[in-house]
C-alpha cells in the first residue's frame, strides 16, 4: 500500500513536471511577445535575452493607439469575424440536423463534398472568387468577405456539428414528440440546450478561422478602410525580412485582445465541445 | 434574426464606398519614408483637386500576390511600388504600361543610365520609372580597428577580397579567454543570399545568366564560382567568419555588429546604416567600407520603381504624379528617408548625399561601379532564386557538398526551371 502511495505521488509528480514544461513551451513565445512590445527598438536589437525590458518604452503602444489604420482594422475585422461566425453557425445547425435525421438519396454525396471542398487552399480559388464578387459588386466591402468566410468556415463548422448531433440519442426526440412538442419546439427548447457545448466550441473555430485569414482580405479589400488585421500586421514587414518588430509585437499583444475575451466566455463551452463531435460518417 | 444580421452588415459595407481617385500603392514602411509619403500626396492632392491621389500603404511581404490578382482580375492600382526584378517579369506578361512616351527629356537626362537600363526592355519600353537604388558596402568597428592599428578601407584605395580575409583572420580574438572566438573577424548575412551572390559575382567576372539560341540558360564556370570559393575559405578554411553567418540574413546580422562581435560585416545594403544610427548603443563606433574589389569593383543595381498597369483608367494622370513625386527634392526626400540612393544625378549634387556622416559620401560614390546583373529580363528568375539558388546556396554553405557539386546543380536545376518559362519562344 505504502509502495502503491509512493508510485502514485512519483507518477503524479512526474505528470506536474511535463504539463509544466508544455505550459511553458505554449505560453512563453506571448511572454516574449508582451516583453518586446515593451522594449525600445535599440534593446530589442542590441540588448540580450532579458524577459524583463530594462526599461520600460511605451512608445510602441503609443504609436499603435495613435494609428487610426490600425484601430479601424481592428474594428473591421471584429465586425467580419463575428457576422461570419454568427451566419456560420446559424446555417451549419439546422443544416447539421437534417443530414444527420433526414434520410436521402444524396446524404453520402453532400457528406463526401463537404470533405472534398477542404482540400482545396485559398490560392486555387481566389482568382475565379474575385471575379464572382465583382460581377455581384462584393468585393471590397465587408458584407462580401463576411460571405467569403461563412462559405470557408462553413463545411468545416457543418462537419463537427453533425459528428455532435450524431451521438444525441433519438429517444430523446421521440420523447419529445411524445408529450407533443413540435419539430421547432424540440430544436428550440430541448435540441439547442443540449448541444450549447458544441456551438460554443464550433463558433469560437468559426471566429478564429475569420480573425486570421490574410489572403482573402488581402485580395478582396483594396480600399484601405476596409482592411483587415492581419493586413495591417503584414505592413510593419520590409524587404528581406526587416521588421518593425516593437511595433509588430505591440500590434499583435493588441490584436489577441479580442480572441482572449470571446474565447473567456465560451471557454466551458469549448471544452466539453472538443471531446464531442467525434465523426461516424 | 439572419434578416436583421445581413441587413446591418450591408448597412456597414455601404458606408465605405470606394473613391474615385488615382490608387497608389506604396511599399514604405519605415516611419520616415511613410511620412514623406504621406507629405508628398497632401502637397499633390491641395495643388490637384481634380486629380487627388490615394495612398495606399502595402506590404514587400504580399504585394506579389496583391499584384498577381488585381492583374487577372481588373482590381488594379494606377501607380504601384516595387523593383526592378520583378517588374520585368510583370512586363513580359504584358500587365504593364510602356511609360517611355510619358517620359520627357529633363527627366530622362537626370535619371543615372544603370538606373534606366534596369527597367528598359530590349524593345525600348520603359515599365517602371527608377527612384532608388540599393548598393552594396561593407561596414567596420572603428574602435577594433583603432585598437588593432588598422587603417580602414577608402574611397580612392578600397581593399580586395584576399585584403578583408587577412584582416578578418588577424581580428578574431577570444576576448574573454574562454577558449573560444567571441570577436570575429567578418559577419556576412548569408541566409536566402543569392541576391548577395549574383550582385557580388559580377566583380568576379561571373554571370551565372547567359543566352544560348535565343534563350536563356544558366552557366556556372570558375568565374561564378569564384565569389563561392571565397565565402567557404572565410568560413572553413580560414574560420574568420563567424559560424553563424550562413544561418542569419543582412537585417539579422547586424545586431551582433553593434554587440561588437563581428568586427567587419561585409555584403550589406546601405540602407542597413539606418539600422546603426537609430539603434546603436551609445559610443558605438562604425564606419562604412566601399564595395569589395576583385577583377573590378562592379556590384549589381536592384532600382525600387513606380510603374503604371495597362488596365490602370488614369494612366496620364497617374504619370503626372509620378513626374511629381520624382523630381530633385521629392526624390532626395525619399532616398534620404529611406537610407538608399536616389537615381537622379542632380540629386546627388545635395549636401546630404555628400556629408562623411554616417557613410553617405562612399555610398553615393558606389554609384559609379553599378551595373546591370545580365538576369535582369529573365523569365522565371524569382522562382529560380527561391526554388533553386537559394536552397542549393544553404546546402553548400552547411557542408553538404563542394563548391564544383553546388555548381553542377544550379545548372541542371536552372535550365529545368528556366526551360518552363521559354517554351514556347
């Protein structure tokens, strides 16, 4: 028993020490990052490597809040990322639902597409995009890059929420029915609480897919209010790999701001997510 | 619920319609030249209401693509910033404007000619108009040069290859008596250095682009390979070259320049010196070295250029502001900004481009030995720097084979990828 106890606090001990390492290993490169946003350009370059500045520069921050540019971009891609994570979601669950309950001829081939359109990257289909968008006078506005990302992020969003609502048993439908409860009744008042977990983990995807995509943004906005972050990020770079770089790590420790919040509120919600949705095609 | 969403998402999207202006993007991204930038538009758009111009800053990063896509798709920019090399390649693709009827005598004359052969086809067409020039010098620790009694380099006698390697031999030291060499005698960026190759090579003799029936084929003979020879004895034989060299890029060396540990750093663009007066530690001591003299002293221009597309809708409008932005105190402006040279000569008749301060003096007589690098119009050669020297180039420099075997390799891979481009002519 006493040789059991030992064991079991050694392996315990052990367990500590490698979540440990691996915090460390996730977290310090935005340690880094928060330290060079505080340190003048001469310091960066010259002064070692010290987490803590030596001394404090808040020009960068200063600099940054003072760029309209910047806050604007900020701001549209808030608005792009939310719209596009809302509209994705709200399609991809009703959507998910039917695949999943309905049974048609074409099941396995809307599925086997969902699939298939993952494979394709952005570089293939950015030329035949913009010139649908121009004929349909979206491009450089946000309402056409809102659309571009819900029909990016929209088989991915699809994919894990049918895996989710595969594994809600069907008892608890037919229960449902059973004490008279419409189709809209059950969706609204049983089907969505119950799968809250999954939309959370799903809309937080749905958000970050948005808030990093460059090459759509950098092709489709050319009006430079309608830019987006990471853009604006890519205009601190020069040739041959010079770089802004206080100014690049303020903008970028500002820029996680908005992911850091969202991701605060549906992070219980992610969680038991992640684990779910598991798919059985 | 969904009606509401979309509703105000196009509310939002209509409130920023897209001007009527002449687009010009720009590649600044230093604070100063995005500043003359902007000066240089507000000065344009108060005296031309009816031509404003839009400044549109971009990336060096992604302006490829930005450029690619607007070509196929008609999304096109009136006025787009960028260099020599590449624009080439866009000119033979036909997206370009032939600017040389817009061009007129004064400017014309004032422009330096390497400046003008760096955009010029065999044709005759001009598709970009030259601003600045990049030009390759060395840079020194004055306080290690004083401490060892070595007289730097100068305009009238600057030193050769075989000069610097003695002297960086004689400047390694191990200062903190550890047992290993933490001075060294030579720096050199050598990360993605095929620029830095072909630019260089050119004092050598070496080519590397030849044309062969009509198209172009890559030779590498003794001339190519003698710059290669010259790196690998500094940083084998020799070991006056700091290790780490081949690993970091011009920008990341020089950092450990102003740390002190490399005595020398040579193969650097001028425009790196903005680095050391806005960054040095306090008493830090750093002169400039002329380009490096082997057969002759020749390095290879790489111009920065404003071009018009043909798709652009205000061509002569877009020219104006061109001719605006380029004349003598604008374009001083801007080189000065930037810490590069500017291409026209009467510009470098102004005290700033003659000042001993901070180098300028031997920068701007480094124009005198640039020259046109003979791959300047060859199709394909941005992806033969990225798929072929740069990589072979990294390989060599790790060891993994000799100078000869690199050379058998560029050539094979070269022609391969050069053959693609040429097909059909």
């Amino acid at each position: 028993m006493q040789i059991n106890n030992v064991q079991g606090m050694v392996l315990k001990g052990i367990k500590q020490i490698i979540m440990l390492i691996l915090l460390i290993y996730l977290v310090f490169p935005f340690i880094w990052l928060v330290s060079i946003s505080f340190k003048s350009t001469a310091e960066i370059l010259t002064g070692g490597i010290h987490v803590i500045p030596k001394d404090f520069y808040f020009d960068h921050y200063r600099s940054i809040l003072n760029d309209s540019n910047l806050i604007q971009s900020v701001f549209n891609s808030l608005v792009v990322s939310i719209f596009s994570m809302t509209i994705t979601v709200m399609i991809a669950l009703p959507a998910a639902y039917s695949l999943v309950r309905f049974k048609t001829n074409i099941k396995n081939a809307v599925l086997g597409w969902i699939l298939a359109s993952q494979i394709f990257p952005a570089i293939l289909v950015i030329i035949p995009l913009y010139m649908v968008l121009r004929y349909l006078h979206l491009t450089d506005s946000i309402f056409g890059l809102t659309m571009v990302y819900v029909v990016w992020e929209l088989p991915f969003v699809l994919w894990m929420l049918y895996g989710y609502i595969k594994n809600i048993p069907l008892e608890l439908e037919e229960a449902a029915f059973i004490d008279g409860a419409t189709k809209l009744q059950y969706v609204y008042r049983i089907l969505f609480p119950v799968i809250m977990p999954a939309i959370g983990a799903t809309a937080i995807f749905a958000f970050i897919i948005s808030w990093n995509e460059f090459l759509f943004a950098l092709v489709l906005m050319k009006n430079p209010e309608n830019v987006t972050l990471p853009v604006q990020l890519s205009r601190f770079t020069g040739m041959e790999g010079q770089a802004r770089i206080g100014l690049l790590a303020a903008a970028s420790c500002l820029a996680t701001i908005p992911s850091l919040i969202l991701f605060t509120f549906i992070r219980k919600g992610f969680k038991s997510g992640l684990m779910t949705g598991s798919v059985k095609v | 619920m969904i009606y509401l969403i979309f509703d105000s998402l196009i509310d939002f999207s209509r409130s920023r319609e897209t001007s009527d202006k002449i687009r010009f993007v720009s590649l600044a991204w230093q604070e100063q030249l995005i500043e003359a930038n902007r000066e240089m538009v507000a000065q344009w758009n108060k005296a031309n209401p009816d031509s404003e111009v839009e400044y549109i800053q971009s990336s060096w990063s992604s302006i490829y693509d930005y450029l690619i896509t607007s070509f196929e798709t008609d999304g096109v920019p009136d006025i787009f910033h960028y260099e020599s090399t590449i624009i080439v390649d866009f000119a033979n693709r036909g997206y370009l404007t032939d600017l040389a009827p817009f061009i007129e005598e004064e400017m014309k004359n004032d422009i330096v000619d390497v400046a003008w052969a760096s955009v010029t086809q065999p044709s005759g067409e001009i598709n970009g108009i030259p601003f600045l020039m990049e030009s390759w010098v060395g840079l020194y620790n004055k306080d290690i040069f004083e401490r060892n009694n070595i007289e730097p380099p100068t305009i009238e006698k600057p030193w050769t290859w075989e000069k610097v390697m003695e002297i960086g031999v004689q400047l390694n030291h191990d200062t903190d008596q550890d047992g290993r060499i933490d001075q060294w005698g030579i720096g050199m960026g050598l990360r993605n250095s095929a620029n830095l190759i072909m630019n260089h090579s050119i004092s050598f003799g070496g080519s590397f682009f030849t044309k062969e029936n009509g198209k172009y084929v890559v030779r590498v003979g003794d001339e190519e390979k003698a710059l290669l020879n010259s790196i690998m004895k500094m940083y084998q034989e020799l070991k006056c070259m700091a290790p780490e060299s081949i690993g970091k890029s011009g920008t990341e060396i020089i950092p450990g320049f102003m740390r002190g540990r490399y005595s020398m750093v040579i193969g650097i663009g001028a425009a790196m010196r903005q680095q050391l007066v806005e960054n040095a530690p306090e008493g830090f001591n750093w002169g400039v070295m002329p380009p490096l003299v082997s057969k002759t002293q020749k390095t290879g221009i790489n111009t920065q250029t404003y071009s018009i597309p043909k798709k652009s809708k205000k061509q002569k409008d877009a020219f104006d502001f061109i001719r605006f932005a380029f004349n003598t105190e604008n374009m001083a402006k801007l080189a000065r900004s930037d810490w590069m040279l500017p291409a026209r000569k009467s510009c470098f008749e102004l005290p700033p481009f003659n000042t001993a301060n901070d180098g300028w003096e031997i920068v701007t007589k480094s124009v005198d030995h640039l020259t046109v690098g003979p791959w300047l119009g060859t199709p394909g050669y941005s992806e033969w720097k990225g798929r072929v020297a740069n990589p072979i180039l990294q390989e060599l420099y790790a060891g993994r084979f000799s100078v000869d075997e690199a050379a058998e390799r560029i050539e094979i891979e070269s022609n391969l990828v050069l053959s693609r481009y040429q097909r059909n002519k």
